[in-house]
C-alpha cells in the first residue's frame, strides 16, 4: 500500500498561480499518468497550497497539535468536471503571546518522521528557507520556532552589499575554509550576528578574501548562529534533520562542531511517508 507509481515536478507554486489556475496546473502535471474518465481519484496535498494566497485556505491547527488528525482539518477545493477530488491539508500554528509562529508543509513531514522513526521524541530541525526547530513527543507537535537562515542568505547574497564580495568565481577550499571560521564565529557569538556579517565585506576589501571563502563565512555564520542561538534545546541522542541532503549536510557539520549528534531524514521521504500516513487516517 502506498508505492509510487510516477512523480511530477512545476516551478508553478503559490508566488505564480492565482486560486483559479491550480485545478489546470494540476491536471496538465499528471494528465499522461491518468484517464480523464473513470472512477474518482483522491488527492491530497500539503503545503502552500493551503495558505490564504494559494488554492483554498486550510485553517491551521493550534500547538500542542496532534499529527493523527491531520486529514481531520483538510479543505477540499471545487474541481468541476473533473475525476480529481483534491483535499489541502491543514498547517500548524503557535498562538503564544510573544511566541506566534506557523508552519505548512512541515507538519506533513513530521507526521511522516513519526513513522519512519516510532516513538521518537525530542529536538527535530528542518533546514531550509525558513529553518523549523520543532519539539515533538510521538506525532505531536509540543512547539516550535522558525530561523529565516536561508532566506536570508539569499537575500545577503544578492542584494545587500555584500554582494560585492560573495558573487565571482569559487574556491572549493576557500568556501571549507570560509565555511568553518563562519560556523565557529556563529557558534561563539550568535548576538554577534550583523557585526560579523559586515567582516566579510571588510574582509574582501583588507585581506584579499576571494568569493569561495566569504560565501562560505557567510552560509557558515549564519547557520552557526542559528544553532548557537538555540543550542539551549539540544539535547541528548541524535537529532533528526529533516530537508535537504546538501543543506543538512551543512547542518550536520555544525551541530558535529558543538559535539551534537544528528541523523539526516530526506524530506521527500518525510514528505511522502506523511502523506500516506493522513491518507490511512
């Protein structure tokens, strides 16, 4: 139960479709995999689908959320004349005063995490765009925080004035070796975060740093201050990281550098191990 067949893959997401476009995008994107006539065919989906400027608004569900129910808060969007029956799940939010945050997407992983590894309770951290550091006891979500790390880096990259000193051609020595200096600086003093950014500038223009080593620094200060800033979650066994391999295998060597353990869960895995499990639901 539960094999993939066939997967798809748009650029078309939430920053390029209107509510009306996503029943043509989704029926384009599997069209050679399926009938247009026959019985009806249940899709769910997760993610920014469901986000108040995407396809149907999902309500999110308030921490502690139980990841169980899931399936329980999807949305289904009106799809005429079609034999696809689209249901968005819902997305987590956390209403503490002070404290407020939300997630889409994520919750889908975690659920699946919660399969792939029963019973598992802790730290779990996300890399990506906007970092999730989630704490998790079985399929419950207790809290969680989000860290713009990618985000930002992106948009240092490009549009601050570091720019100047990041794009060019790079190193793969200059970037490990910029990589450790920026992850030790990060670890040692995350409340130093806009003071050492602006080193890196500095240090193109007084120290011949080359591109390769200051993104580097850059990638490697930010990530290392996102974990030292919350390195007081961390607690013992390995934590699972769930994203990316490239980036948390980056996060990896940073949580390696304070003495952390942690294990790599791919997250089309996660993804997809969590889809099944709300389906099942």
């Amino acid at each position: 139960m539960g094999e993939v067949l066939f997967s798809r893959s748009s650029g078309q997401g939430m920053s390029k479709l209107g509510p009306d476009a996503y029943p043509t995008v989704l029926t384009n994107l599997i069209a050679g995999e399926i009938s247009s006539s026959g019985p009806a065919i249940d899709v769910l989906i997760c993610g920014m689908a469901g986000a108040r400027q995407g396809w149907k608004e999902a309500p999110y569900l308030d921490v502690p959320a139980e990841l169980s129910r899931l399936a329980l808060g999807a949305v289904t969007p009106l799809m005429s004349g079609s034999r696809l029956k689209p249901n968005i799940l819902p997305g987590v939010c956390q209403k503490f005063s002070g404290d407020e945050d939300v997630m889409r997407g994520e919750e889908t992983q975690l659920l699946g995490l919660s399969t792939m590894c029963p019973g598992y309770s802790g730290l779990v951290v996300m890399p990506g765009t906007h970092s999730k550091w989630v704490m998790l006891a079985g399929t419950r979500i207790e809290r969680f925080s989000t860290s713009m790390t990618g985000e930002l880096f992106e948009v240092l990259r490009a549009h601050s004035v570091l720019r100047h000193s990041v794009n060019g051609e790079a190193d793969a020595e200059d970037r490990e070796s910029g990589l450790e200096m920026g992850l030790a600086a990060g670890f040692e003093a995350p409340h130093r975060l806009t003071a050492n950014l602006f080193k890196i500038r500095a240090g193109s223009l007084l120290s011949g740093r080359r591109p390769g080593w200051c993104t580097g620094f850059l990638s490697g200060l930010l990530i290392g201050s996102e974990i030292g800033g919350q390195r007081d979650l961390i607690g013992g066994g390995d934590i699972p990281l769930v994203g990316g391999p490239a980036l948390s295998g980056l996060y990896a060597r940073g949580f390696a550098m304070i003495g952390a353990g942690t294990r790599i869960v791919d997250a089309t895995d996660a993804t997809l191990a969590g889809l099944k499990a709300a389906r099942q639901a």
